[in-house]
C-alpha cells in the first residue's frame, strides 16, 4: 500500500504526515499539489491522506473552499471508486465539506483552541494517548444520522479517559456522543480530528498512533 499526502495553502501537518508514514511505518509516499488532479498511480488498495492544518486559510468554514479544488475532485471520484482515503483534523472537515462523510465539525463547546494529548478508543478497544490540536473540532451531527452511524458501526473512536472511560467530562470539545472519529458506510473513507501522526516515534515515547493506522487497515 502506497500513500499519497495531499498539500493544501495552508497545510501545516503534510510534512509531519510523510514523515509518519515513511519513516515510522515505512511506506512509499508521494506529495500531491492542490492544482494538480492526476492520482492514476494510486490504486483502489492504496490510500489518499488530507492532512491537518488551515487549508486555504480556513475562511468561510474550515474546509469548505478545500473542497472545490482540483485535486479534491480526483480524491472524490477516487473515494467513489472505493480507493481508501484518510482525513486529519483537517482533512476531516474537508471529508465532511465533500460530503464524503457525514456531519460537520464545529467550534470547540469551550471557545478555545485545544492542543494537548487526549485518549480515544474503538468500541472495545484499548485507549490509546494521540494529541489533538484544533479550533473546530466538535463533531455534529442530527439524531437520525447519529443514530445511523451507531447501527452500521461507522464510529471509530471516541473520547474516553486513560482506562478507556467514555464520559463527556473527558471530551476536550464537545462533540456529540464524545465521537472522535468516523468512517462511511462502504469503510474505505475515514475521518479523526486527533492527530495519529503526531505519535509514531519513538523519540515522542509514543507510539499509539502506529495502532491507529492498525485499526483503520492502512499499516
């Protein structure tokens, strides 16, 4: 599996994600220009990353300007075709601008930019520490939809304290159903707000995040 790391004005996580994934997993990537639109080296088994950051400057809404470049109407039809594709923090808003995957991210409940390490686990999972780092990242949703997500287990994390504790008190922005993270219903597009790349190394002493990428299939 090969991976291609889309680079937005605005990116600020795009070199931390390439580090991850070469260095850390060992995985072939290639950077990918907003302007540009060819992906025909990527397969439908490799996977596309839209990284954290402030793309385009984050004006009208995180995201929302992301969307309509030309690249991301080659991720788009990628996603479609069931190519994988993985956004973070950023390029979660940007998943959910695209209608790639439901709901959409807003300002933190607080008010405030949160920028700490958090635990986030999978329904029986163990929990894991990943630092998160955004503005806007309460993840909502309508009821029927939550409700949709929890049936078809498109879920993947949730906030929860150091033993694995689910419990708002642990949320750091307020997101509905402490939910930190989602996949669509075919389960090749992911989106998380907290950020796995920022925890592969060693040199960190934290290497939750490589489980992250375990979970999702892309190691």
């Amino acid at each position: 599996m090969k991976f291609g790391v889309v680079v937005f004005p605005g990116s600020n996580c795009d070199k931390d994600m390439q580090d991850a994934l070469q260095n850390d997993l060992g995985k072939e990537v290639i950077m990918l220009w907003h302007k540009d639109e060819d992906i025909s080296m990527f397969s439908t088994d490799d996977c596309i990353v839209l990284p954290g950051g402030f793309s385009y400057g984050d004006y009208l809404r995180c995201g929302a300007i992301a969307r309509f470049s030309p690249m991301m109407q080659s991720v788009i039809d990628f996603a479609n075709k069931g190519g994988k594709v993985l956004g973070v923090c950023n390029g979660f808003q940007i998943l959910c601008e695209s209608h790639l995957l439901p709901g959409v991210l807003l300002q933190n409940g607080h008010q405030q930019f949160a920028c700490k390490n958090v635990f986030i686990k999978a329904d029986n999972g163990q929990a894991l520490k990943i630092p998160i780092a955004h503005g806007d990242g309460r993840y909502y949703a309508g009821e029927k939809v939550l409700d949709e997500l929890e049936t078809n287990n498109q879920i993947l994390f949730r906030y929860c304290n150091e033993l694995g504790v689910v419990d708002m008190k642990y949320n750091p922005n307020g997101a509905v159903r402490n939910i930190a993270g989602i996949r669509n219903k075919q389960g090749n597009v992911f989106g998380m707000m907290p950020h796995p790349e920022r925890a592969t190394s060693a040199l960190l002493d934290n290497v939750d995040g490589k489980k992250i990428f375990e979970i999702l299939g892309l190691n």
